[in-house]
C-alpha cells in the first residue's frame, strides 16, 4: 500500500496548500495531536505492533485506531517526508515518573529541518504530548496551545520539560544519536511485550483539543478539560473510547469487538 498523502491529511483534518514551511509544521503537528489519538490497545490485547510504513498508515489512518510513540511518529515522520521536509529521527529516555535509575531509551521523536533552524517534533507523548513544534533552542521556554516547554541542555545530552505551576516537570532526555528502523522495532519489542510494562498492564488514552483542551483515560479515570470521574464497567470504557477519544473499533484487521475488550479489560 503506497503511502497516500491526502488520506493522512483528510484524518487529522488539514485542508488547503502546504509546503515545507513552519507555517504547515505547526498546523500538521498541531491537527496530528488533535485528530488520533495515543492508545495502547494492541499491547494489552497481545497483539503485535508493526512498525513499516504501510501497517502504521492501515492502522492509525485506514481504520481509524490511534497508537503511541513508535506508530504516531512514524505516520508523522512519512508524512513530513512527502512533503519535502527533513527528518532526523532520535530516541529519549522517559522520565516523567522519575525513574531512581536511568531508564532505556523507549520513546520515539524526531527533529525536523526547516530553513536553517531545527524543530523538536513529537505527537506521541500520551496527555503530554506536544501540539507544536519546537525550536531545538536550549533554555528557551516555548508556549504550545497546551502548555509551556523548554528543552535544556545536559552536557551530551538535552532535557525537554513541562512547566506545572512554578514547577518544571521532567518528560524525557535525549542525544542526537540517529536512529534506525532496527532500533525503534527492538525498543517497540521490548515496550509492547515486556511482562512487568506499563502498557501490558494499564489502558491509556488520550487526544488534545485544537480549543486548548484535552482529553485522557487511564483505566477507568476519564478526565475531560480537567474534570476527572470514575467509569463504572468495562462497557463504558469501551464506549469512551470511540466516543471521547474518537477511535473506530470497527476493523475487521484492527477493531476490538466488546466481548474481546471485556476479557481483557476484566482480567
């Protein structure tokens, strides 16, 4: 299956020219974030996750599901690329739950060329991802319509941190070491398959609003615009996943029948 660029820009809603300017950066990364949504359905189902060009467009575009890191950036990454920018492809080590060690390196981003200046993009990060852009600009603090960043540097390394309040808080550390498709598979092994993984274990969701609000679900807990309330039964949770996140479970390569979701989510 040939990538299809206007298929993509139907489902995250881009309409009118685009060219690989900042101005189509920033709609793009914006519409991306607001359009499909961070799941991790098919690793607590124990599906594999495939990561070539072709399954990440079946899945996230054709039959309407979401993904997380590795799908999201690499449907961004192969769009950015039709269009004529250029993409460097990099890893991070997740922070956001303060780790007492340093973690592996599990999250996939990237940083797009634009003119003579370079992006920080990334629409794969759960209820904290980006929904613009960055310029890869260290101790700049950068607003998003979703709150405020800045990328720090660490000696070799850089730090991209969120700020809570008068408090900055850390989401992922990462080098400019390229990565390569090998890479991101044996990472995306280890995060969808590993027995004691978050993902195995807990459902996650989460889409933005292009109004500045958001939407997130973590198990039962689902959080619309900053009020939180309790699901009461599996069945609810299947019905906010396609009616507040928006997901279509309908597939027949990609969908999740209630019964399916039930014994999953039940057990």
């Amino acid at each position: 299956m040939a990538f299809d660029l206007n298929a993509y820009l139907a489902r995250i809603h881009y309409t009118g020219p685009y060219a690989a300017d900042l101005p189509t950066l920033r709609r793009l990364h914006l519409l991306h974030a607001c359009a499909i949504p961070f799941e991790n359905l098919d690793a607590l189902l124990g599906r594999r996750i495939l990561l070539d060009d072709d399954s990440v467009f079946d899945k996230l575009v054709t039959a309407g599901r979401g993904g997380y890191c590795y799908e999201q950036n690499a449907l961004l990454r192969r769009a950015l690329l039709e269009i004529g920018f250029a993409v460097e492809d990099l890893a991070a080590r997740v922070l956001i739950m303060r780790p007492a060690e340093v973690p592996a390196r599990t999250h996939r981003l990237q940083l797009v060329t634009v003119g003579a200046e370079r992006y920080l993009a990334d629409v794969g990060f759960g209820g904290k991802t980006l929904t613009a852009p960055l310029r890869f600009e260290p101790d700049r603090e950068q607003a998003t319509p979703h709150g405020v960043y800045r990328v720090t540097r660490l000696e070799d390394e850089y730090l991209l941190s969120l700020r809570e309040g008068e408090e900055w808080l850390p989401l992922y550390r990462f080098d400019l070491q390229p990565q390569y498709f090998a890479d991101y598979e044996v990472a995306n092994h280890y995060v969808a398959t590993w027995p004691d993984s978050h993902f195995r274990h807990h459902l996650m969701g989460s889409l933005h609003a292009r109004n500045g609000g958001s939407i997130t679900l973590s198990d039962r807990q689902l959080t619309v615009n900053g009020e939180r309330r309790e699901l009461p039964d599996a069945g609810a949770v299947y019905r906010a996943l396609q009616e507040n996140l928006g997901l279509r479970l309908d597939s027949p390569t990609h969908g999740i029948d209630v019964e399916s979701f039930n014994r999953i989510f039940c057990s």
